[in-house]
C-alpha cells in the first residue's frame, strides 16, 4: 500500500483542472479514480493515478438499488458517504480532483456533485486525459479518518422526486433536460432498462456534447447553449439513464456559471417503471 504525505491544501481551481495544475500539485491533493463499468476496478488495478483512491460507482457512489423506487443508482444515505469521504481521508480542507476514464461521465461528475452536496467546495474534475499524469498499479491505505463533519441535515444542492418532475415537466416555465444519447432518448434502442423513450415532456441535450476532443467546451459556449433554454438554471432539472450522466451536465453548467439545476436522481430507470407519462421521438 502507497502512503500519502501530508497535505498542504493549495489552492484549487473549480469545477475543472488542468493536468498541468494536477501534475505540479499532485502530492497535495487527494484524488478519486471514479471510471465506470463493468471492469472498473480491474481498470483501476491494472494502472490509476499515482495516489489515487477508486471510487466505486455501485458501492461507493450508489446505494443497493431498487430501480422502481430511486432508479438504478440512488444515492447512499448521507452518512454512509460521510464515512466513506473518511475512509479516504477526505475532510472540510481537504483539495480533491476526481477523474474518470470517460471526459468525467462516468463517474467523476457524479462524485463531484456528491461532495459539492456534503457542503465540499474543494473539488474538482480533471479536464483531460488522466493518463498524462504519473501512474501507478498500487493503492493507496485506506485513510480510516472520522467520517466528514456534517454541515446539513441531507444533501445540500437541488434534487428532486418523480411527482415534482411530473409537475414540471408540463410547466412553461421550467425544463426537464435529458442528457442521454439520442438514440435512447428518442427510445430507438435501450440497453439497460425495460422501456424505452422518455419522460413526455423532455428535451435532448447529451452530455456527450459538452465535450469536444475529451475536453469540455468554454464555459462562454456551454453559457450560450444552456440560456437558449430561456429559463434561468434553477427552473432546470436533469435527467439520464440513473442520476449519473445528468451530473455531468450539471458540472458544465457550474463551469458555464450557472449552478442551481436539480438532478432527478431515479431518471429514466425509475420514471419508466411508475407507469407516469412516457414518450417515444425527438
């Protein structure tokens, strides 16, 4: 097991980093290997980030699922992740960068909305390849350090249930965003759940368009593309497959300066098994 030096808590630029920055602070901050799939953590076994922790997305970043009640992936209670933040030595100073092997999608931008949500403001996301910095096929010790302080009660940015989603997606005044693929929004293919489409109502904008060259767009044409919703953000709400690509979307709204959208955390897995309206086409 790799042993860590104490940290020095330099200043980290949010909600995105550089692998320059990450390259010269490397040994000062704590980082999350969030790649998904099924063979995540053989990925990760195989070579990861010097240092870097393996945030499992079923088991750390997801509670046991039933997909009708909460989707695919629902968030763990709030105190399971507090200790598992600990387990990875993470407190309220502790400078965090998550990355992935998939331009954050899978599944950096779900961590970071996650410790954004425990009240962590120092967190980011790596803006290229994880695979430019120095690499290593040891893991670091688990940290066993008490579990991060509580600041609220539950988590601290928007979400919301399948009944408020039901209310807005016929509202005028709001949006219901899905971030999945055309081709499974417009329900012409469905890989993972029983029913295919989406929620009446929705529109498309995947979050694979984001990014461009494994980078993400600047933040000024992510800011164009999200106002031509005419809404401002906090009349927003994402939605994917299971509350994890939708964060994605979220992270760019951040760096576009517009934080404040909701996730639906069931998404599609759990809006097309409570039998609400459902719809097939762009």
């Amino acid at each position: 097991m790799e042993e860590r030096a104490a940290y020095r808590s330099p200043m980290l630029p949010t909600p995105l980093v550089t692998v320059d920055w990450v390259r010269a602070n490397l040994d000062e901050v704590r980082v999350l290997d969030a790649r998904g799939g099924p063979k995540a953590r053989e990925g990760y076994d195989a070579a990861h980030v010097r240092g870097a922790h393996f945030a499992d997305l079923e088991r750390d970043l997801s509670a046991p699922d039933d997909p009708a009640r909460g989707g695919r992936h629902p968030l763990p209670p709030i105190d399971a992740f507090r200790a598992t933040l600990g387990r990875w030595g993470i407190g309220p100073e502790t400078p965090v960068v998550i990355y992935d092997t998939s331009g954050g999608v899978l599944a950096a931008a779900r961590a970071w909305w996650m410790l954004r949500a425990v009240g962590h403001e120092a967190v980011a996301v790596l803006d290229g390849p994880w695979d430019a910095l120095p690499t290593t096929d040891v893991a670091p010790a688990p940290a066993m350090a008490p579990p991060y302080p509580a600041r609220t009660e539950g988590w601290a940015l928007p979400t919301v249930e399948a009944d408020e989603v039901d209310l807005r997606r016929v509202d005028p005044a709001w949006r219901v965003i899905d971030v999945r693929a055309p081709e499974r929004f417009e329900g012409r293919v469905e890989p993972l759940d029983p029913v295919a489409g989406h929620i009446a109502g929705a529109v498309n904008l995947p979050c694979a368009a984001n990014l461009e060259g494994g980078r993400f767009l600047d933040s000024a044409k992510l800011r164009e593309r999200f106002e031509a919703f005419g809404v401002p953000p906090e009349r927003l709400v994402l939605n994917c497959g299971s509350g994890v690509t939708a964060c994605h979307t979220l992270l760019a709204l951040e760096h576009a300066g517009l934080p404040g959208a909701s996730l639906y955390v069931g998404s599609w897995s759990e809006w097309c098994r409570s039998g609400r309206p459902q719809a097939r086409g762009a």
